[in-house]
C-alpha cells in the first residue's frame, strides 16, 4: 500500500474492528484515501487544483438485530479511539420501530482472505511544470490548425487510490493508479460556434500524452467539419454506431437497468426477464472491475468484495444483473463486486465498472456496404434510462450519412437515439471484430452519487429512431 497515512491506521483500525465484534455480529472497516492533482491549460488561462477524484474517510459497517448500519468519519487515533467507539455504539442503536420494518438480512459471507493488491503508474513521473509543458504543446498544435480555431483547452487529471478493508476474516488493502488527458476545441464560422473534445486514460501518463498527440490533428479536422452539420432529418433509421456510443449504449440500456438494488426496490424490469431473450443472438454484455483497464477498475469493492467480470447478456439472453453485497444479500445470490462509494461520507449502492459489449466477426467495412441509407454515429455525449419501462434517450455526437453502402459528404449534428430497449437491441444484425473500451468518465445515481466508469465495445449495426 502506497499511502502512509492508511498504513499507520491500519493496526488501530483492527483493535477497532475486534472490539465492535464483541457486541455486534458482522463489523468491517474501510480505510479510502484518494490523492492526485487537476491541470487545465486553454490559450486564455491555467490552473492547478487537487485532483477532483479527492477523498480521504473510513467507514465502519455493523450488523445488530437484523440491521446494517454503518458510521463514518476522517480520522482517528488512540486519543479519539474512545469517543469514536461510543459514537458508533450509541449512533448505530436501532430504534424499535425501524426493526418492524426492516427488510430480511443476514449475516454477510466473511470468508477468510489476506491479501495485498498494486497497480502503479510505471512510467514517466510528470511535475507540475512538465504537465503544463506538454499541454501547452498540445493547445498550440490545436489553435495552429485552423483560423477558425478560436480556444483549445488541455486537461491532465492523474490520481492514486489506496483503500482497505478489514473485518473478522479479511484484511484487504489496494492501490491503483489511473490518468486522463482531455483536449477540448472551440471554432467559430460567423455565428455557427462547434466543439469538440478527444479523450485518452491510461495507466501511464506518458501514454495519455501521446495518444493525445497522435489524435490531435483528427480531432481539430472534426472541429472544423461540425461547423457545417445540419439537425438530422428525424426518422427511423440503419444505424452503425461506433465503440463510444457502443458504449453509452450498453450503459444506459443494460448497465442501469441491471443494477439489482433497483430489483429489491422493483424498479427494474428486467428482473423479470432473467434467462429470457432481450437482445439480438449476436449480443453479449459484460460489467466488472476486473473486466478491463480503466478509471473503473479496482481489485475490491467498497464493501471488501473481490472484483469480477459479470456476464449480463449471454448470446441474446439476459443471465443476471450487478450488485453490491446488501442487495445480493437481500436477493439471495452471490454479490458481483459492484458495491461503490461516491465518498466514504456516503452510502454503497450497486453501480457499474466497465460495462461493454462483446466483439464480434463482421467487417466495419462490410457493415457500411450493407446500409442502403442511414448513418454512422460518432462520440458518446450523454443518456437517460428509465429501468422500469425500458426506455431510453441516448445522444451521439455527430453522424456521418451512408447511401449505397458509402458516405455522403453530409455531417449531422447532434444525433439523438431512442427508443424501446429491446427493440434497439433486437434490431442488432452485425457485430464488429474490433472493440474498445473508454475509460474517463463518471456516473451518476440518479441526479447524484458520481463514481468513475468506462464502457465501450465493438461497432453495432442496428435500427433505431434518430432525432
């Protein structure tokens, strides 16, 4: 474990743990320190900030008279051991008419494990001022590109998460690594005003930069081209939609609906379609921390859950959801590593990781051939999902028109998709060999509770309502 800081909580932390266990039946602490440093650099201005991913907590989780509670807090040490103790015993008391209600839990699986995880950042160590340097570089190239270039803006975040966990059985402790470089740029053509932005994570800094480099060129060229781009004719239409909005795809109409903290609450509609078809044959879906390389992965949970690779959608047939370890308890099934934090001064609630489609065998090229008129959809923006009707609203952030199997001159910009969830994923004829998986952004529960997640996949060829 990298953070000094955690390690020397660490033996207090397991007195902590083994003094609750004679009160309580079930007590796990969990120690989460996350430090890294923001840059933004833009042709009119700079700053440095801590990275925005920032934190630093524990959490204390008790099982009492079929309730779990828990208490948390930002420090403690021998002199505040004491009163920390008291608060958790007198704050976690559960009142007599919170125990008429409660739901049927049990006692959490606390199987016996010890173990140390690590994943650095190898490569070259940036200063403040060489990260400055190499988005300067990267603004410059960007504003040189055109004169209808009119701002550039180069964005660095780099962060080191340390984290463990410890109950009666397991004592578990992380640290990982993760950055991302963000170039976002602004043209302007009389009163038509486009952006666009390019993003890169990756382990290493050093690779952020150089893929942000290499796409630089393309992503000013695209700048220039959205100045042109016209609303799209609204319709129903052929669709080929590329890794990002794959992705935002998969999110937005499996990744929400199968978060089974909605299926204790009955939100969610696919809980009555496990093992029944929702998909097109083609189609296999996956969620898990383990499943990839990106802001969403880690080797446990917040709740001391091994990370997993989750098979949501199997060939078309919905196989089960993610959960955190309450819900999974509740549903009777085994928990899937999902259970997540926005802070340690908040709750866990079962969120998504890398959540992705498989590839498949067609050609990118055979797919467009195959397309008498429609488009390709480029650049995952945002999404809504409604779990319990299975309706969804997926933006892309530009389309490329298709007639007889080639591409139009035509750009059209933004594109939004919606529709019935398993219509769209019904409609899914052809599937590409290649996939990608994006790293760098974050979630929402509901309107709150941000976390990191990544999502992606191959190409899709399907139906869809575009407007």
């Amino acid at each position: 474990m990298e953070s000094e800081f955690l390690k020397s909580k660490i033996q207090i932390s397991k007195k902590l743990v083994k003094e609750l266990l004679e009160k309580y039946e079930f007590v796990s602490l969990l120690g989460k320190q996350t430090t890294g440093k923001g840059i933004r650099l833009s042709n009119f201005n700079s700053s440095i900030s801590d990275t925005g991913e920032k934190e630093c907590g524990f959490v204390v989780k008790i099982f009492h008279q079929g309730i779990y509670s828990e208490y948390s807090f930002t420090d403690f040490d021998e002199s505040t051991y004491g009163e920390i103790v008291n608060k958790i015993e007198t704050k976690l008391n559960v009142s007599s008419s919170l125990l008429s209600k409660h739901m049927n839990l049990t006692v959490l699986e606390d199987e016996p494990l010890v173990e140390n995880f690590e994943r650095k950042d190898s490569g070259k160590s940036y200063s403040n001022e060489e990260v400055m340097a190499e988005l300067d570089k990267l603004v410059k190239k960007a504003m040189a590109y055109d004169p209808r270039m009119v701002q550039a803006m180069g964005f660095y975040n780099s962060y080191v998460v340390n984290s463990f966990y410890i109950s009666k059985n397991r004592e578990l402790t992380q640290s990982y690594a993760f950055t991302n470089v963000y170039l976002v740029t602004v043209a302007r053509e009389g009163q038509v005003i486009k952006n666009n932005f390019t993003i890169t994570g990756n382990v290493k800094a050093e690779d952020c930069f150089r893929q942000v480099n290499e796409k630089c060129e393309n992503s000013c060229k695209l700048t220039i081209e959205l100045l042109k781009a016209a609303p799209i004719e609204p319709g129903v239409y052929d669709i080929i939609t590329d890794p990002g909005v794959t992705g935002l795809i998969a999110h937005e109409a499996f990744g929400h609906g199968v978060e089974m903290d909605m299926f204790v609450k009955k939100r969610a509609k696919s809980r009555l379609y496990i093992e029944k078809p929702v998909a097109s044959p083609l189609v296999s879906m996956h969620d898990g921390a383990a499943a990839a390389v990106s802001n969403a992965s880690f080797f446990f949970d917040d709740d001391g859950v091994l990370a997993h690779d989750t098979l949501i959608i199997d060939k078309g047939i919905l196989k089960g959801g993610i959960s955190d370890v309450i819900a999974a308890n509740e549903l009777g099934v085994k928990p899937t590593g999902n259970s997540r934090r926005e802070s340690s001064q908040r709750k866990a609630y079962t969120r998504m990781t890398n959540t992705f489609f498989e590839a498949g065998s067609d050609k990118l090229e055979d797919m467009i051939k195959s397309i008498k008129h429609g488009y390709m959809l480029f650049g995952s923006n945002n999404g809504m999902e409604d779990p319990k009707n299975w309706n969804i609203q997926c933006t892309a952030e530009y389309g490329r028109e298709i007639v007889d199997g080639k591409f139009t001159d035509k750009i059209v910009s933004p594109v939004v998709m919606s529709g019935y969830v398993p219509d769209l994923l019904m409609s899914i004829s052809m599937v590409s060999d290649g996939l990608e998986i994006t790293g760098s952004g974050h979630c929402g529960k509901g309107h709150k509770e941000w976390v990191p997640v990544s999502d992606g996949g191959p190409c899709l060829k399907a139906r869809c309502k575009l407007s």
